[in-house]
C-alpha cells in the first residue's frame, strides 16, 4: 500500500471558492474520531483479503512472512504504508489526543513504514507547542494553506487568518525545525494584479519553503464564489490573464531554483510530495473519511478477491440506496460477479491489469452511522486498461518525468498510433512536446505545461 490519505471534514468557515467537503460543527470531531477508527480497523480486515495467495505460500498477517521467508511483492505493495496524509478540511483542528488515538488505529492496522507524514494546517492554528508535539507523533512534513499574503485578497477568499497570522505561521515553522513543509499560493483571483502576485511570490521566497504549491483559482458550482460569479458580482480574469500569472509563477520560482516536477506544484531539489506524486503514478491508495477515495489494483489470478466474502457482499457491493439516495454520485454498482471474473473488464490481459476505485459517502451524519463498509460507499467502479492507459497518460504528462512509452505498453498495453505520433512530432517542433524516440519518453515543455490539459485531450483523441 503506496499511502493512506485521511480526510477530515472540518472547518472554522467556508473559504468562498473550496468545493471539498467540509463542515463546520467541530462538537462532532469526538464523534467522527470514533468513527474513522472504525472505518480504519474494518479496512484492515478487508485490505488482508486483497492479498495475493500464490501456490504454495501461507498467508499472514502483519508483521509475518511466508513459509520460504520471502515476502511476497503483492503483499508488500498491499500492507506496507510508504505515505500518510491529513487533509481535509482543517486536520488541525483536532487535539493532539484524538490525533494519538488515530495513529494508534493506523498502527495497529498496517505495516506502517512512512517515508513522509504530512497534515494541513490553517495559519491561524499555528503553535510551537502543537507543531513539536505533531513531530513527536511521527509527523514529518505540514502542509499550509496561505493562499496569498493580501489582506484584501484573504476576506475576498473568506479566509480564517489574516497576513500577519501566515508570517508568523511561517517563522513558528522554522523554530519547530519541520524541515520539509510546504505552502500554498493561489493566483488568478478578481483584482488580483501582476504586481500583488509578485509581492506574494517575494514574501513567500523569504522564506524559502520546500516546496511551494501554485494553484490557479477555480470556480466551482454551488461554491459562494460560484454563486457571486453567476450572479454577476465577481468577475475573474480572463484565460489570458490566468496564463500571464502562470507564467509569472514559472519564471519567478524558477529563478529561486525550485523545480516544476508538477503544474502547480514546485519543490527545491529532492523536496518533490511523495504522497501526491503517488496519486500520479496510479499508485495504490486508501482513503478514510466522508468523501475520501481510494484506489487498488488486485494482484494475482483474483483468488482473493472471490475468497472474501466481506469483500464481495460487504464492501463492493453497492450501498442502500434508499437510505443514501441524496449523497448518491454517479454509482457504479460492483457486485460480487464483476468482482469473481475480472477478465471481463478487459479481455485477452493480465487479470491484474484491472484496477478499481471508489468514493465514501459526502455526508458526515451518514458516515457516522455507518455499519458496514458498504454503507459508507458513495461511488465505485472498476477501471479497464483502455481508460487507466488514458489517465495514466493525462496525470503522467502534468508531471516534468511525464510518461514513457515502455510502460505503457507493459503495464496498459497501450502503444502510441502513427497520428499521435506525427502529432508529437507537430508539437515537439512547436516546443510544447519534448519526445525522446529512443527512451520512449513524452512530457511537456514548460511552455507545453502551460496548455497540458488542451494538449492532452488533443493527443488521446487521436488514438
């Protein structure tokens, strides 16, 4: 198992563009608390059955080999926790108490073996005494949400904490002695200039972050500045606009020597998210918590998928959906027969080549009631090569490795068609493409990242 990612919904205030679910009743953190140890402790019973049985081998628990002392590769990638992430929402908010209690969960679940643990923070929850004690508790990496260092720009935003609150989130930092962390800036905001844009890149270089993520506004329906945008009181910048910033981004970072390993994110060499970088690699994942998603590849010849019945009948199969029908989102109902034959997703391929990915339920209320796995399920579907080869390839070609061909064919059986390829060689020559025939390598220029969606979408549809 790549990572964990666990999602806590809770917030001081709604920040008038975020679409992630969240809520802002903190009374109910006990409650959910206990509820997401539950999730974790029924998870760890079913990511056991996903656990490849080869011939000859016994299966184990954790912490156990096989009879030939020999770990097998499946089970590694199935138990072993490389990554741990805290988002939300605001994780926070919670004590460090309830934070303990989590761990404990998680620890006595998985083979917990983490190269990076990190946890959102707000500004505004910034404290020496928290942030030791977060490091003490394993955390080694903190994610904050600046946004921008102007005021106007924050109660545009409806932001929790002012500029002076992220300054001094920013020294409480280096005084922790966190020494990896990352920021984020938001940029393409209404009325948001070049120059302000610049004055909160130099604020934010002062301080020389690890790593520093770079995110163009969004405007999302049913968010209140969705709803400002529809109604005619906020107007944003143009596309043009946006790619100015984008490239003032660019420049200016660059200049500070941070590397552009992803669009919007940009580290100092060797400080690149291992946990994100992860979700790009179509690594597997669980997630924990309402809304939270997870993604698996069953190994082997699906032997353990059809041997489990919890897996099968509790936590594939669709949920209640008279009792859940107004969090329902797109379901994609699974049932043990899908789950019992694999191949057909994808005839004529290795049955491991099917993954399959599912959402919790976006109801805190629902969550906590919960019984049973399946009940938390809001959303699921099995992937077949054809469509992970497409994904693999629009989440690979946002990175600066981007994606090589070898792999594709290897592990998608996926080949790049003649048209893509005269097209490659189109936009290589325009300088958005830069493609090594011989290594089989595409990625995009950094002018390419600039256009990577448009870019994207233009090369599948040759296929």
């Amino acid at each position: 198992m790549a990572g964990l990612y666990l999602h806590i919904p809770f917030c001081k205030q709604a920040c008038s563009y975020c679409d992630f679910y969240f809520v802002t009743q903190q009374d109910r953190i006990p409650a959910f608390v206990d509820g997401l140890i539950r999730e974790i402790r029924q998870a760890g019973e079913i990511h056991q059955a996903l656990v490849v049985q080869e011939k000859g081998h016994v299966h184990e628990t954790k912490g156990q080999v096989h009879e030939n002392g020999e770990i097998h590769q499946a089970q590694e990638s199935l138990q072993t926790v490389r990554t741990i992430y805290l988002g939300g929402g605001t994780p926070s908010l919670l004590s460090i108490g309830q934070l303990e209690q989590i761990f404990r969960a998680l620890d006595d679940t998985f083979d917990l073996q983490p190269e990076e643990v990190t946890i959102e923070m707000n500004p505004d929850d910034a404290d020496l005494s928290r942030l030791r004690a977060w490091k003490e508790l394993g955390i080694n990496r903190v994610s904050m949400g600046i946004q921008s260092f102007d005021d106007g720009l924050l109660q545009a935003m409806h932001r929790a904490h002012t500029c002076q609150e992220a300054l001094d989130a920013l020294n409480l930092l280096e005084k922790s002695g966190f020494e990896r962390f990352t920021a984020d800036l938001i940029y393409g905001n209404p009325g948001q200039t070049i120059a302000m844009l610049d004055a909160d890149l130099r604020q934010m270089l002062a301080f020389s972050p690890p790593h520093i993520s770079a995110y163009a506004l969004m405007v999302e329906q049913g968010t209140r500045l969705g709803k400002q945008v529809e109604l005619g009181r906020v107007t944003v910048p143009d596309d043009e606009q946006v790619a100015t910033h984008f490239r003032h981004v660019q420049e200016r970072l660059g200049e500070a020597g941070y590397l552009q390993y992803e669009v919007s994110n940009f580290a100092l060499p060797g400080c690149e998210a291992l946990h994100n970088t992860n979700y790009w690699r179509h690594v597997d994942y669980l997630g924990f918590g309402p809304s939270a998603h997870s993604f698996l590849w069953p190994r082997g010849d699906g032997r353990a998928l059809q041997s489990s019945d919890s897996l099968a009948q509790s936590t594939l199969a669709p949920p209640d959906r008279a009792k859940y029908d107004s969090h329902a989102s797109n379901t994609s109902a699974v049932n043990s027969a899908a789950i019992t034959d694999l191949a057909t997703t994808a005839p004529n391929t290795p049955k491991q080549n099917v993954a399959i990915r599912w959402q919790n339920i976006r109801d805190l209320r629902a969550y906590l009631e919960a019984e049973k796995p399946a009940d938390r399920i809001e959303s699921q579907e099995w992937l077949g090569l054809p469509e992970l080869a497409e994904e693999r390839i629009t989440l690979g070609l946002r990175m600066q490795e981007g994606v090589h061909g070898r792999q594709l064919k290897e592990q998608y059986g996926y080949t790049f068609g003649e048209r893509q390829l005269d097209w490659i060689s189109l936009q290589s020559s325009l300088g958005t493409f830069a493609w090594d025939p011989d290594k089989e390598r595409l990625c995009l220029t950094q002018e390419g990242l600039s256009l990577a969606d448009h870019l994207t979408a233009k090369l599948l549809s040759l296929h």
